[in-house]
C-alpha cells in the first residue's frame, strides 16, 4: 500500500510516493510522532503521571477515537489524556512502518564499509557498552527493541520532528515491546506497546490513550553524533546492523532538505509555534526540576560551549562540527555540518567546573584540563574523568515548542 510523502523545500511542493513497509519498504516520513503533553516536566524514571488529568472533552469529537482505531488496536480507548481530534494519520496503518524487533549487530570496522564519517548515528551507552544506531536505518523503521548491558531498551526516531530518543521498555516490572500506530500529533510519532496496546507519545514517553494512559516511561540518555566520532571513541562498540529482516534502500534519504529552515513542518496541526525561533530551527532541549530550556544549534555554532543553570542543577552544552545533518547528502567530510550537541552536569567530586572554546578545544577554566563532547576529560588534571550524563533531546523548535510553551531558549531576553 503505498504511502505518500508531502513537504515543502525550496517554495516548492514535492510529492514523493515512496513504497510502505506492507510491500517495498516503509513510508518514511509519516508515522513520526511527538511524545504526550510536555507542558509537564518529563520525569526520569517510569512513573504514574498523578500531576497530569485527563483532558476534559470540550466538543464530542474529542472522545471519539481516531477513525479506524477501534478495528486495528484492542486498546481500551476509553482512557485517554489528550482530545482525539490531535490525532490525525501520517499514512501507513498499524506497524506499515515496521519495528525492528530482532536487531543485529556489527563491528565498526564491517559498519565502516557503508558509514560514512559524517553520517549520524543515535549513541546509547550502558556502562562500559556503547552502541551506534544509524539514522539512515531508523528513517526506515524508527523503533528498534533493544536489550543493551542487560536493560531492556526502545530507541526511536521521529523523521518529522528530528527526535532521537531512547527509554527503558519496563515498565511496572514488565518489559514492553512498541510498535507505530500510523498516527501523528503535532507532527509527532504515536508509538503503542505491543503487551497492552496503549499509545505513548514518543517525545514525552507518555501514555495517552489506552489502559496505561497517564504512564511515562523513562527516558535512557541517547544523542545524534557522526559516525566518526563514535568509531574513534568506541572501536569495540556494536553497531546495528542493515540485516534487519526487511528490504529497505537503507542509504537513500526520502528526506532531503526536509529541514531547510524557511520551509514549515510537514503534518503539523498544533499551537501556532512561538516566533522567538523559526518552527524549523534545531535545538537541543534539557528539561529538569521542571524547568525547561532550548539552545539553538546557530547558537551554539558560534560559541562551542554554554554554562548555564537549569532547574537548579549547573550544566555545560557542548558543540562540536563533524555530524552531518540526517535530511542532507552526506558530505565527503564534516565541513558545512550541523555537528553535534550534548550537555552534562558541571560537578565532579564535589567541584564546580566552567568551561570555555579555545579556539580548538573545551577546557574547563578551574584546571585547564580538555574535554569532548563525550564529556571525558582527556588531559590534564582531571583526565579519565567522565561529567555526570544528562538527559537531553534534539528537536525542531516547532516540535519541542508544541510540548512545552513555557520553554526558556538560551540567549534570548
């Protein structure tokens, strides 16, 4: 059945058919989703979300499930937090954009014969275990269950949205297992567990409609680097293999210039978007302690490092070029990337540390010893020294914004 792929790019409106997962292949851009109501801090670990009641109906329409629903799902859509008329279909049915349940794995040296340096990849890291899933394969499934150092873990991917994120899959001593509903809200992908067949908003990790609606899952710290950079830091990482299972033109992106950032979301139906950045801007999100803030990737381009305070906890974002963009050709090298990000708590063992760009490296102002953007301290004083992980999002500012109105973005009054 095919599925179809609309956006804007260069003023123009493409029209893409590309084949869906029931026969050649999975409609790319459609089944991604944003995660449950991020007006509320996310927690970190699976929780039962008391704060968050029910949205109360105000038309009819709010409590009748999306059209067709009823005959895919056994969900008890009786319980929902959010108005039904959010949702809307991206395109391909139940799991017409298939999970990776089975996934296998390669060495870097056999993923480095189809990798290029600048092609990103999704890092999850547990313990001493480290493990690259190339966007280039999750465009095409954007859910992979995964056991990684013995936890039990799902790790999406919305191409709408540009959101890579990861979460513990037990929950209440079960360990789920997701799927894609084939529905969107504020453009967002729609996940639901294969066990009770709830939908879960992958942004938020929370529930919104079905028997466990009100849960959140707990998010696993996970970021969008090169792959170069993961083949340096990790040799004896794993990476997940093109063997999926399933025939996809793993390499082509169906994306292309999908995130130019004067075109306008695809699908989106939500909150006008908050003109402090364009709806299509990049940024890396930190929520904690309920407080919630987003750094623009222009931003941090120009300045490589940020000190900064969020929900009382002290915190260093750090940017690097070398990561190429998951809606572009990949180029040769990592000139002209959009780079990576991450943030990391600014203690360790007791000490308050500051950063700042020398020009080539992220040292700390307190020792003087040199950092990455693993947060591992590489020489000086500290060196061998790992910053406290954090939980952090990349998304389009669009995507976040929907969620979490009252987000403060770095660098503006």
């Amino acid at each position: 059945m095919p599925a179809r792929l609309y956006f804007v790019a260069s003023g123009l409106l493409i029209i893409g058919c590309i084949v869906s997962a029931c026969s050649a292949g999975p409609s790319v851009p459609t089944s991604a989703q944003l995660p449950v109501n991020l007006e509320e801090p996310a927690p970190t670990a699976a929780s039962s979300e008391t704060a968050s009641p029910p949205l109360s109906p105000t038309s009819p329409a709010d409590d009748v499930p999306p059209s067709g629903a009823a005959s895919s799902f056994t969900t008890d859509f009786s319980k929902h937090t959010v108005a039904y008329t959010e949702i809307f279909s991206g395109g391909p049915p139940k799991d017409g954009i298939p999970a990776i349940d089975h996934p296998r794995f390669v060495s870097v040296s056999n993923a480095s014969e189809w990798l290029k340096p600048a092609e990103p990849v999704i890092l999850v890291r547990v313990g001493e275990e480290a493990r690259a899933y190339p966007i280039q394969i999750l465009t095409w499934h954007e859910i992979v269950n995964d056991t990684l150092g013995g936890i039990p873990l799902t790790v999406t991917f919305c191409p709408l949205c540009n959101t890579a994120i990861a979460f513990e899959r037990t929950f209440e001593s079960r360990v789920l297992d997701f799927g894609t509903t084939g529905r969107l809200r504020f453009s967002n992908l729609i996940m639901y567990d294969r066990q009770s067949e709830t939908w879960w908003q992958q942004a938020t990790g929370g529930a919104i409609a079905g028997e466990l609606s009100g849960a959140r899952l707990a998010y696993y710290p996970a970021s969008i680097i090169g792959w170069s950079e993961f083949a340096e830091a990790y040799p004896e990482g794993s990476v997940l293999s093109r063997d999926t299972g399933f025939e996809r033109p793993y390499g082509r992106n169906p994306y292309t210039g999908y995130d130019d950032v004067n075109s306008s979301p695809f699908l989106y139906n939500g909150p006008e978007t908050r003109g402090i950045l364009p709806p299509m801007a990049r940024v890396l999100t930190i929520d904690l302690n309920g407080e919630a803030v987003a750094y623009s990737y222009e931003t941090l381009q120009d300045v490589h490092v940020v000190n900064d305070t969020v929900g009382g906890t002290p915190v260093v974002v750090i940017w690097q070029p070398g990561a190429a963009s998951p809606f572009g050709s990949i180029p040769a090298t990592g000139v002209g990337t959009v780079g990576s990000a991450e943030a990391y708590g600014r203690e360790v063992d007791g000490q308050l540390l500051n950063f700042e760009f020398d020009g080539s490296q992220i040292r700390d102002q307190e020792t003087g010893t040199t950092w990455n953007i693993f947060g591992l301290a590489e020489q000086g004083e500290l060196a061998g020294k790992q910053l406290p992980s954090l939980v952090t999002i990349n998304h389009f500012w669009f995507s976040w914004a929907a969620f979490r109105p009252d987000t403060r973005v770095y660098g503006n009054p």
